[in-house]
C-alpha cells in the first residue's frame, strides 16, 4: 500500500469495509472542529488546532482514534469498554462508532490545547 498524500486518498485506499466508518470518523472531527487543519502525519490523518489534536487511521483489526495524553486517562471510566492506550481508542470494524464520544474526546482535547497555548 502506497502513503496517502491526503486523508482522501488515505480513505479511498482503505479496504471498503471500513471506508464508511473512516468518512464518519472524518465528518465527526471536522463537526466538533471546523478550523481544524488536516492533514496526513505517521501515515494517518491528522488534526491540527493550535497543537495536536487527534489522529486516526485504519488497524489490522480496528480504526484507532489517537489523542495526545492526557485525554484518554481523564476519560477512563467512558472508555472502558474499548481497548485503550495512554494515547489512543481501538474502535471496533462491527460496532457502529460512538460519535457522541469522538466529540466529547475530541472536544476536551480542544479545551486543552486553548488552555496550554495562553
């Protein structure tokens, strides 16, 4: 598989199962942070607004969702149905994605970029 010059060309090279889940992923983002700049960062898409933000990109057997620290730690009692790293959500090929979540996760990361850059 060739790298993705952009998240289209990483979505469109996705297998088609999870394409779908990926443009979700993708529209979910962009909602929650609109001014957010996207590009492609480690081989996977990239947000970001005023510092990292978030990634994403398609697993073996999962999409992982990848949030600088300390998000997910402060999420952890919301997070624990899912396989959780300090920096990333493995979120299931099956299930449908939790986009309330994404935008909660997404949001706080938000908070906390416009608090570290004041």
């Amino acid at each position: 598989m060739r790298k993705a010059k952009d998240v289209d060309q990483l979505i469109g090279s996705a297998p088609e199962a999870i394409r779908g889940k990926l443009i979700e992923l993708r529209k979910l983002i962009r909602e929650t942070v609109p001014q957010a700049k996207e590009s492609i960062s480690y081989g996977m898409a990239f947000y970001d607004y005023k510092g990292r933000l978030v990634y994403f990109g398609p697993q073996k057997n999962h999409i992982g969702l990848y949030i600088p620290p300390p998000i997910i730690g402060n999420h952890k009692k919301e997070l624990e149905n899912y396989g959780t790293t300090k920096s990333a959500v493995h979120l299931s090929l099956d299930e449908e994605l939790p986009a309330s979540l994404i935008k909660k996760l997404v949001a706080a990361r938000v908070k906390w970029n416009n608090k570290s850059k004041n």
